[in-house]
C-alpha cells in the first residue's frame, strides 16, 4: 500500500496537527475533546486512536466501562468504512494486521480504574510486551469526579512514556456558563493542564468541531472543522 494511500485514509481531524513531521500533538501535551452526552467523543477518540495507528505509532487505548471486544470491534467497523473508501487499498486484513500489532486495549471495568493501576499496567507493557505507546487514548473517565491531581499524574505517566494524552470530557447542557476565557465546566479545573481542546457541536447533518484552546499553536489557522457525524471525521475534501 503506498504513502498517499495511507494519508488518504487518515481522516480524522488529528492528522490537521501534523507540524515538523510529528504526526499529532506531540509528547507530553494533554489534548481534550468536550462535548455533551451522546454527541459522539468515543467516536472521535477511536478516530484519533486509528489515525496513529495508520501514521505508524504505537497506541494504548484506555478504557473505563466498555469491553476489550467492544473497543476493537469500533476500530474495526472504522477501518473498514475507511478502507471502502480508498480504492488502492490492501486486503482488509492485512492492515488490520499491521494495526493490532501497534495497538494495545485495556481496561478498567466496575469502578477499577486509578492512576497507580494503569502506571503499573504500562509498566507490564514495557517489561513484558516491549510495547511503549506513543499516543495513550484514557475513554470515559469523568472528570466531575477525579480529582485534579490524578489528571496531573495521568499527564505525567504520558510524558514519561514520551507519549500524547487524548481524554474526553463531558460537558453539561444546563451547567454553568464557562468563565470569559477559560474552558466550560467541569475541564476548567485542569484548564491549566490542556495543550488542545475540542469541542463538538452538532448542527443539522454534520458536527461543527471548534478549537477552544490551542495552547502550542498547533493548528497553523484557525479554520471551520466540519465532520460526519456518523464517524466524527472529516468530510472529503477537508
């Protein structure tokens, strides 16, 4: 399969991050993508989950309330809505091959998660498995609950593995208005934390996906995000 092929396949909006060859948000940064409940951020974490795995990294995906089955079936039904698309494509199986050797799924299922759990799980990984991720995917965790303090370690597991952190945060219809300035409730208590968030905002057939912070300057422009709410990825010619 060759190179253009690949890029034509990455349709997800981190591939828009791509400065000075580093292929996402680079090593250490905490990204975050805000939206209300059912708007689509597993989606949208798959999606970034599937687009280093096609940039060639290695991904560990995180989860707190969902199966390992379940996980890898999104990534799969994604790949192959990807791989229908592009008509140079490999026999399905082939890159799913090449993508499950870079990825690895785990999870925290009945309250299991905490931050000491899943520095020793990377730990195993590293020891055990020599797989260290380069983009560490954490679903589901909510952050009403989790102190700050677990969000700085959880940055810091990340950096220490050289990796990018993707979270996702559910924000509230009826909540607070956020402060001039600072991220919605309740991520404006890690505010200080964030290199880039997102916020998804359906509107009519597609899902508007704003930049909130950028605090890198990792996106060249400003620009309009338009994505297919059924995948949150961008729409052809994006």
């Amino acid at each position: 399969m060759t190179e253009q092929a690949i890029a034509r396949l990455r349709r997800s909006p981190r591939r828009l991050l791509e400065k000075d060859g580093v292929p996402g948000a680079g090593p250490g940064s905490l990204s975050l993508v805000l939206a209300r409940a059912g708007v689509g951020k597993t989606a949208f974490l798959v999606g970034i989950g599937l687009d280093a795995l096609l940039a060639g990294q290695r991904v560990l995906h995180v989860t707190l309330d969902r199966t390992i089955d379940k996980v890898r079936d999104w990534y799969d039904d994604l790949l192959l809505e990807l791989l229908r698309l592009e008509p140079e494509a490999p026999p399905a199986a082939e890159l799913q091959l090449a993508v499950e050797r870079r990825r690895h799924i785990h999870t925290f299922l009945g309250n299991s998660f905490s931050v000491d759990r899943l520095r020793t799980a990377t730990e195993v990984l590293a020891d055990h498995m020599d797989f260290r991720p380069e983009v560490l995917v954490v679903d589901r965790l909510d952050l009403d609950r989790v102190p700050r303090e677990e969000i700085a370690a959880l940055k810091a597991i990340a950096a220490g593995l050289g990796a990018e952190l993707w979270m996702s945060c559910r924000t509230h219809r009826e909540g607070p208005r956020p402060r001039p300035g600072h991220l919605p409730p309740p991520a404006d208590r890690i505010e200080d934390l964030v290199d880039l968030a997102f916020r998804l905002e359906p509107e009519e057939d597609t899902v508007r996906l704003e930049v909130v912070e950028d605090r890198g300057e990792l996106l060249a422009r400003q620009t309009r995000i338009v994505l297919d709410p059924r995948r949150l990825l961008l729409r052809p010619g994006a």
